[in-house]
C-alpha cells in the first residue's frame, strides 16, 4: 500500500514541478520497468521489474452539490 501512495505522489510531482528526472529515478529506485497513464481517469498503472502490475486508481471528485 505504502508503495502506491508513493508512486501516485511521485507522479503528481512530476506532473506539477515538471521535475522529470527526479520522477525517473524515482521509478528506477523502486524497479518499475514502465508505466502507464490514463489521461481520461487519471488512473496509472505500473509494470515492475518482476512483471507484476500495480494500479492507483484516481478518486473521483465529489459532485458538486446544486443550490
């Protein structure tokens, strides 16, 4: 779990500092061979160095209440 939270924060770095060397390392460090981003759901998956797959699933926004 500590993993995905790690790899979600690491990917929403990258994307706001545009820091992407940092971000490359940072997979290397934890043997992520490549990722994947969906950028209709904002949904990742990563495909590590034993071929496993792990998701991070985007929580959806709370509707906005009308009035």
């Amino acid at each position: 779990m500590e993993l995905l939270v790690r790899l979600g924060h690491f990917f929403e770095q990258a994307r706001s500092d545009a820091d992407y060397a940092t971000f490359a390392n940072e997979l290397r460090r934890h043997q992520v061979s490549y990722y994947i981003y969906f950028v209709s759901t904002g949904n990742m998956n990563f495909v590590m160095a034993n071929d496993e797959v792990v998701s991070v699933k985007k929580r959806p926004r709370a509707a906005a209440r009308s009035r």
